[in-house]
C-alpha cells in the first residue's frame, strides 16, 4: 500500500482500527475494570502472553488509539501515553536508569526537566549538562557509565538548537539511548528518528493536543536502538521481540508502578485535537516569523531569540532539519522598559505559563517558570530579567502585529 501523508494518516487512524459501530473516532472508555469469562485468559493477560487489558491504569482502548496515533506520527513502533510530558519523560528516567549510571543532558532545558534531573542526581545518577549545540562538548562527556543523552529540539526559551544530527551519530557509535525532546517541533515540523532519535518525547498538552484543554504526554519508541545491548533491561521483558523490551519496562516499571496514567476522556481531546495539528503549526510558525521580523526592527527590542531569524545562531541547521521555525519566541527588552508593562498592555495576546495553544500567550520568563533556577543558572542559560516569551497562536497576524505595536510603544 502507497505510504499516505502525515494529515491524511493522522485522520483516519481510528476508523481503521475498525472501531465499534463505524464511528470516525475511537469511543471514550472510562471503565478501569475490564472482565473475562475465562479466568485463564486474564492470567494470560497479565503475563503478556495474550494481548487484552487488565486495569485501567495500566491500558484503556481511548488511550491505546492515541497512542497509536502518536506512534504513527513519529514512525515509531510503540508509544507509551502518560498524564503529561514530565510524567512521561520521569518515568521513563527511572524505569531505564539505575543508581550510578550518567546521562548527558542539554544545558539548554525547560525548568521542571531540569528540576527533574537534580532530583535524578540526588537519586546517585549523574548528570553532566552541556552545550549540546557543541557537538564536541557532547562527546567529551561521554564516561563508561554513560547510558543515555537526552536534548530537546528547540529549546525553551532561547531556542537554541542542538545539534541533533551529530548527535544522533554519535550516540549510535558509542551505543548510548538518544532521547530527543520534540515537544517544541512536533511531529509536523521534526520527526526524530531521521537524526537516529531512540526515543522522541512528546508533550501532547502543547501542539499536538494544540486546544490548551487537556493535559498528556507520550514517549515513542523510534526502533532503532538495540536493546540487546542495554544492562539494565530486566529478566522479565526479554520474552518479547528485542525492538520492544525497552518500551515495553518503560510502561511497567514507568507507568504502571509510577502510576502517572492518561485519563480517557483526556486521551480523546488529545486525538481529536491532533487531527488539525498540521493546520495550526503551519499558521503558528508563520505568525511567529512575521512578529520575530517586527520585533527585531523595534527599538525598545534589545534581542529576539527565533529561528526563522538569520540572525540565529542556529539558523541554518534549523532550516536543514525543520519543516518550520516554530511557534516560540522570546525577546529581551532594552534597558529601562519593563517587561509587566509591555505584557500588561497586550490585549489579545494572555499571560499565561502554557505553550501551543491555539491563542498567543506569553509569559515572564525570569520572574515564573525559571524563578526556582537561581539568576546564576538562569544567566548561564542566557536568560535575561527582562526576557519575555511568546507561543504564537492562530490569529490574524495584522491583529497581533497591531497588539504588538501598540504594547511596545
């Protein structure tokens, strides 16, 4: 059969899952109890010899469907769903990690998986934080113990960009896992597995879900990583395919014992919002270029960090990896011009922490989401007090330009 395109397959995954009664989308199941007239089959079940669910925090039909279309859209061979992108990218560090293993992270990261890493560290594995746009900084702090390295694609909010491809072949050659954060891309703009990804990590509240009413997130299993070679796999999940013992510990030991499991009726506003993903990346990235243009020209703008700009340092190997620049973008204002004022003055676009939500929002950065860093790590990261984000939404761009204008002035 021809390979269908991203929105067509996107569409159309549910009702080829031939669900009940011909519906267009897979029905919300909100049973956690799930019933067998033979006992046996349930044991069967249980010990994965017979595919079936047993309880609802583990699987749900509403859930297996997203998860299945995330997987489509990543060109992965098993996705994991979990109640949202830090449960997700958690409990897959604990269920993979052991105590003295070292991963290599990003220094470049959004301020609660930074905060998870330190609680990893506190936990006995290390974590070395680089400068993952130096592909040499990455490979210098490969130790023995070294197990996984772990970026996001468009970091938040500098938006630096790592330098995915020479990663992905450098972990491919010292055998390490390559988790690749592809929240800010989505599936869309990116898709991991061409620049050897293990795994891509999915935020489904930001663009994926796009509607700003539903949390969730998701971690797909790309197939390229051989999971033979991986100590820490247990004894338990080897009476399986190989391209699956990896995926498959991460919903055991991750989602099942941590129990940070996506609800049904959240699952569902998460697929059918996923359907007009495309359609509101595309009008997002191209707001966000015309109000980065705008911003730039400005001269109560000091700086803006946007990787449509040719400015940015990235902006080349954004344009060779990306199908888009993104719906994110910050701007550091001038000396004396005080970020609450301009935020305060905006009309259309709301303060709000969120990202990828249909509307333009915009945040604070110092002062919010990266206050519990400190100002020396915030400053290391190129964070400035005065810095403003922005996701850019699905406006009018003559609306927002004008909100933009009038604000600054």
């Amino acid at each position: 059969m021809t390979k269908k395109g991203f929105n067509t397959t996107n569409l159309h995954c549910d009702r080829r899952d031939n669900p009940e009664h011909g519906v267009l989308h897979k029905a919300i199941h909100p049973s956690v109890a799930y019933g067998y007239e033979d006992a046996r089959e349930l044991a069967e079940v249980f010990q994965g010899k017979r595919a079936g669910y047993n309880y609802g925090r583990q699987l749900n039909p509403t859930v297996t469907a997203l998860q299945n279309r995330i997987t489509a859209m990543e060109d992965g061979i098993a996705t994991a769903a979990f109640a949202t992108g830090m449960a997700a990218i958690a409990s897959t560090m604990l269920s993979l990690l052991r105590q003295g293993d070292h991963i290599i992270s990003s220094a470049y990261l959004f301020g609660n998986t930074n905060s998870l890493f330190g609680t990893l560290q506190n936990l006995g594995i290390e974590v070395s934080f680089v400068d993952a746009t130096d592909l040499n900084e990455v490979k210098a702090a490969i130790k023995e113990n070294t197990r996984l390295v772990f970026v996001e694609t468009i970091a938040n909010p500098v938006t630096q960009i790592a330098d995915l491809a020479g990663i992905g072949a450098l972990c491919k050659s010292e055998n390490l896992i390559y988790c690749v954060d592809n929240t800010m891309t989505s599936p869309h703009l990116f898709s991991p597995k061409s620049v050897g990804a293990s795994f891509s990590v999915n935020s489904l509240t930001k663009y994926i879900g796009g509607h700003g009413n539903a949390l969730g997130g998701a971690i797909t299993d790309t197939g390229l990583y051989d999971w033979s070679n991986f100590a820490n796999i247990f004894d338990d999940y080897k009476n399986q395919d190989v391209k699956l013992w990896g995926i498959t510990q991460v919903k055991k030991k991750g989602l099942r014992d941590i129990g940070a499991s996506l609800g049904p009726e959240a699952a569902h506003h998460l697929a059918v919002g996923s359907e007009t993903l495309s359609l509101r990346m595309d009008k997002a990235c191209s707001n966000a270029q015309a109000i980065a243009e705008f911003c730039a020209a400005h001269p109560k703008v000091n700086q803006v960090y946007y990787p449509g700009l040719p400015t940015h340092p990235q902006h080349g190997r954004a344009r060779e990896l990306f199908s888009g620049f993104g719906g994110i973008m910050s701007i550091d204002l001038i000396e004396g011009v005080d970020c609450f004022d301009v935020l305060n003055a905006l009309d259309n676009v709301v303060s709000s922490s969120n990202l990828g939500d249909t509307r333009t929002l915009a945040i604070p950065v110092a002062h919010t989401i990266y206050y519990e860093m400190g100002a020396q790590r915030r400053a290391s990261m190129g964070i400035a007090d005065s810095m403003i984000r922005f996701s850019i939404g699905i406006e009018e761009i003559d609306d927002l330009l004008a909100d933009f204008e009038t604000a600054l002035a």
